[in-house]
C-alpha cells in the first residue's frame, strides 16, 4: 500500500466520525470490514459523502432519500451492507 492512500484512508477514517449516532454506526461498520486502504473510485465517493451535513446523509445512508448519481449510490448500498 502506498503511503499517499494510506493517509486519505486514515484521513477519512477520522471524518467518518459523525455527531448523528446513526452515521456514525453505518461508518464504524464499514470500517471493520475496510481493512485496507481505499481505492481511489472508492474514497472520492465516501469523501463526496461525508461532505454531507449529517441529517442529510442520514437521508441516504436509511434510504429515505435516492442519491441520484449512480456511483454515489453504489457508496450507499456498500455502506448499508450488514457486518458479517
């Protein structure tokens, strides 16, 4: 793993803590599973999500509300995968 992505993972690991205890349950999940660093794909799509306020990711992460751009939903559903 190169040393530039294993900075952006661990920097968005610490922007995945969230003020919204529901967030922040769906982004702990994901990162017990995350065990490596991110594709690239992949971070920019979490970090487009956690410039988000909370109650709106909120709207996506409970499927309240559909993110419109596919690639940004593909980030949703990974994160709504149950542990396991």
């Amino acid at each position: 793993m190169d040393e530039q992505r294993r900075v952006r993972t661990e920097r968005l690991r610490w922007h995945s803590r969230r003020a919204l205890l529901e967030n922040d349950l769906v982004l702990q999940r994901f990162w017990q599973k995350q065990t490596e660093a991110l594709d690239d794909a992949t971070a920019g799509m979490l970090e487009r999500l956690l410039e988000m306020e909370d109650h709106d990711l909120w709207e996506l992460l409970s499927g309240r509300q559909d993110a419109g751009d596919p690639a940004l939903q593909s980030m949703v559903a990974l994160l709504r995968q149950p542990a396991g």
